[in-house]
C-alpha cells in the first residue's frame, strides 16, 4: 500500500512566464505550497516564453539555488495548457477554489485562500501571486533557495568589497510605457523626489546608484550636477539583469519603483534594519498593476 500511494503521489508543476520578477514571485509561491503539502514541484521552462517575441523574455531561475525541477513533464503538461488554455481555465472555474487543478489568481490582491490550499491530485500552478504574504510563513527556505549561485555570487561579492556602498541608495526607475507619455503606467517625478528627500534627510551625503532600463532619461529628470549619483549601467559592465539584481541586494537602502524586479531586489537584501522606500500609487490599468493589497510588505515605507 505505501508503495502504490508512492507512485501515484501527486505532484505541482509551475507555468512560468513574464520578467524575472515576476518568474520569482511565481516560483516562491507555488514552492511554498509544495513545501507545505509534501509535493514535487516540476517546472515548465517553456510554454511561457516560446511565443514572447515583443519582450523576448526567457527563464531566469536556472541562475538561483532553486529546489524546483526542469523536467519533460513539466514543459508537456505546460504546453497543453497553453494550447487548450481557455477549455481548462473555464473547467477549473466550474470547481471550487480548493477542489481545482489550475491554479491560478483570480484577482491582482493577495488572496489567503492559498495557504489553506490542500493538495490531494497533481496540478498545475501559474500567474503572478505577488505578495510576501504566500511564502513568509517559510521564509528562510525561500531565501536559501534564491541564493544566486556561485558564479554570479562571487562576481558581485568581489564589486561589493571594492566599494564602499553603506551610505548609499539603490533607486530603480522603471519606464514601462512609450517615453512620450510616461505618465500611464511610470511612477510620477513627485514620489522619487520625495524619496531621494527621504534619505538626503537620514544620511549625510549619500550616493545613489541608479538603476533603470532608460537611465539617461532617469537621471535627467530626478538629479542634477551637484548630486552624487553613480549610473548602474554606466559604470559597471554587467552582464545581463541577474547580475544587476544581486549588486542590488547588496544593498541596505532602496528606492523602488512600482517594478517587482527592484521588489525582489529590496526583499533580497539580508540586512535585518534595511530601509525600503515604495510608491503607494495603485496603478491598475496600462502595463503594470501595483499598490493593491498585500503587495508592499507592512515594515517598506510607502509615499
């Protein structure tokens, strides 16, 4: 009897899609509720990117210690979800939450449903839970999963040691519409203005290192001369954005913007009294959704 509910035990296999934020956020959702209920998690490395040709995104958690496995049946299971997406979406939909095999949000804000979420038949788990709120309860296996591995570690630890970065902030600025009309999806000048403020006041003299996908642009409009600033992308040779995001959570300070790339950048950081600075814009239309509830983690300051 025990070997048979062996091979029939049920197992979680995780759809992942979109940016690195949003992979990881997948990721330690759909591990927490593995971990919890004893299953394997499987993960689909494919289905979710093989047709992303505006963006061009592809997996990125093969650069982190992750217990989750790449596995054939992963990327099947993941594909014929993708083709007969719509039929299995409305199926799921004629369940109850807890007696459905796709899981999926119904909604952006955090829903506690999750983590009374029983396993019972294999499954498969997809979308953006983005909330500390589904993983905290097991937090520390989550960080030591999303360690970066050694090569990408050891590069950053040698920068880190070269510079001296204790009285600095990281800011990210993250334009997520044309540059023509930023103000649809992008935070407004006024909430990193006040930011900057908002450590100008606490540190004597800082530095900000400023991290953006426009960085000129950004620099433009938030600084001037007098200020210290050091350009991320200008001053150092990074190899792509896994690289950026483990210099960035070498930090203890942080200016995010409404993008879970910087999100994870600040969670990732291991200093215990590390200062986050979020918007509280909500922004529920355009390319991006933000401020909803259980997204910025209670201890963050949000202007």
């Amino acid at each position: 009897m025990y070997k048979f509910s062996r091979i029939f035990t049920p197992i979680i296999v995780v759809r992942l899609y979109g940016g690195l934020g949003n992979q990881l956020f997948t990721y330690a959702a759909a591990r927490r509720l593995a971990y919890v209920n004893n299953c394997p998690l499987y993960i689909d490395t494919f289905s979710g990117f093989f047709r992303d040709k505006i963006y061009k995104r592809r997996y990125r958690l093969d650069s982190f210690r992750i217990k989750g496995k790449k596995h054939v049946l992963g990327i099947v299971i993941g594909l014929v979800k993708f083709f007969l997406g719509k039929h299995i979406e409305n199926k799921s939909l004629e369940y109850s939450f807890y007696n459905r095999r796709l899981i999926m949000p119904e909604h952006v804000s955090y829903d506690h449903r999750l983590l009374d979420f029983k396993i019972y038949q294999s499954l498969i788990f997809e979308g953006h839970w983005q909330s500390e709120k589904y993983f905290e309860d097991i937090e520390s296996v989550i960080r030591n999963e999303l360690r970066f591995k050694s090569t990408i570690a050891t590069y950053i630890e040698k920068l880190h040691k070269s510079i001296d970065i204790s009285f600095s902030i990281a800011i990210h600025v993250r334009h997520f519409c044309r540059l023509d009309d930023l103000a649809k999806s992008n935070i407004d000048d006024y909430y990193y203005l006040k930011a900057i403020d908002y450590f100008r006041n606490k540190i004597e003299n800082p530095t900000f290192f400023l991290f953006s996908d426009y960085p000129i642009l950004a620099y433009n409009r938030l600084f001037n001369h007098s200020d210290n600033v050091i350009v991320v992308s200008d001053s150092f040779s990074f190899k792509d954005e896994v690289y950026e995001l483990c210099f960035m959570s070498r930090f203890k300070y942080f200016i995010i913007s409404n993008s879970t790339y910087s999100w994870w950048g600040a969670w990732l950081s291991e200093y215990k009294d590390k200062i986050v600075v979020a918007p509280k814009t909500k922004i529920d239309s355009g390319e991006t959704a933000w401020g909803f509830d259980g997204l910025i983690p209670d201890d963050w300051i949000k202007i």
